[in-house]
C-alpha cells in the first residue's frame, strides 16, 4: 500500500479516538524523555506534570474507545470523512503532534535545553488542539464530541502553560 493509498484511506470515530490515543502518548513520552534530560528541578517537574495529564487524557479516549467499540453496531457503517479531511488530518498527524518514539533519540540530539523541549511542547500542543477540533466537527460519536472540547480546553492549558514558561526562560537569558 503507497503513502497516497494511506493518505486516501478514510477513517471512522474509532479510528479518530485510536489516533488521539497516539498523540496522547506520544506526548506523555517526549515529555517523560524530556524530563529525564534536564536538570533544573522545576522544569523536570512541570514536565512530569504534563506527562501526566497527557496520560491521563490517553486513558479518557482508550475508555471512550471501548464505549465506541461496544456500540459500534449501532453506527452507519458507511460513514466517513470527507477525503479533504481525512488527507488534510491523517498528514498532519503524520508529520506533526509529539514525535514518536523512534524520532525521540534523533530530536533529543539537536535539542540544546528547555528553550528548545518548550517550542516543540507549544508547536504539538497547537497541532492537538488543531485536531481535536476537527474531531469535534467530524465525529458522530457524541461522547467523543464532549471528550474533544474538554481535551481542548486541557491542551490550550498546556499551551498557556509553556508559551508562559517560555517567555520566562528567554527573559533570563536575555
């Protein structure tokens, strides 16, 4: 299957709720990982703090998935996202949000302090709240609706959270 077959396939609500997992955890690392690299005690700590609300709004959506899957029968089986969509998200998601694992080792390299783990927090951040919008325009699943906007809220918390952090950092180097 070619990368435009992947781009072009559509996705449902359980999919959507399977790549919010992702990005969820994706986040929970970068920010563990991050953590771990820094030795300045609040900024470890702040990065904790994010880790773990990131997983805990990976275990909402692992839940609303379980919900989604048990009424799964009583979805449209033919509903889908507009292609545009579903092109437009599944690229983003694919070359943005948290990096993965894998790209954790090779970001970690060239990464020179909190200045740098902020920008890529505050960049991912915008790329989530980015996402679950679409989701709460595009999902049928009125549970996963709701989640959406509360994760919404949550995520622009977190952008408020290092865009202000980051501020402070450069005034000190300044």
């Amino acid at each position: 299957m070619g990368v435009t077959d992947i781009i072009q396939k559509l996705f449902n609500d359980l999919e959507a709720l399977e790549i919010a997992i992702a990005i969820e955890e994706r986040g929970e690392a970068f920010y563990r990982a991050a953590a771990k690299r820094l030795k300045e005690k609040e900024s470890k700590e702040m990065l904790i703090r994010l880790a773990d609300e990131e997983q805990d709004h990976a275990e909402t959506f692992r839940l609303l998935y379980e919900q989604a899957l048990d009424k799964k029968l009583d979805f449209d089986d033919d509903y889908i996202f507009d292609p545009e969509v579903s092109a437009y998200l599944r690229a983003m998601i694919s070359s943005t949000v948290f990096p993965s694992l894998e790209e954790q080792d090779e970001i970690f390299k060239r990464i020179d302090g909190i200045v740098d783990v902020l920008k890529i927090g505050i960049q991912a951040e915008k790329d989530s709240i980015l996402y679950y919008t679409q989701m709460v325009i595009s999902s049928k699943f009125v549970e996963a609706k709701d989640a959406f906007r509360r994760l919404i809220k949550e995520e622009k918390k977190h952008l408020i959270d290092l865009q202000t952090r980051l501020l402070e950092y450069k005034k000190r180097q300044a």
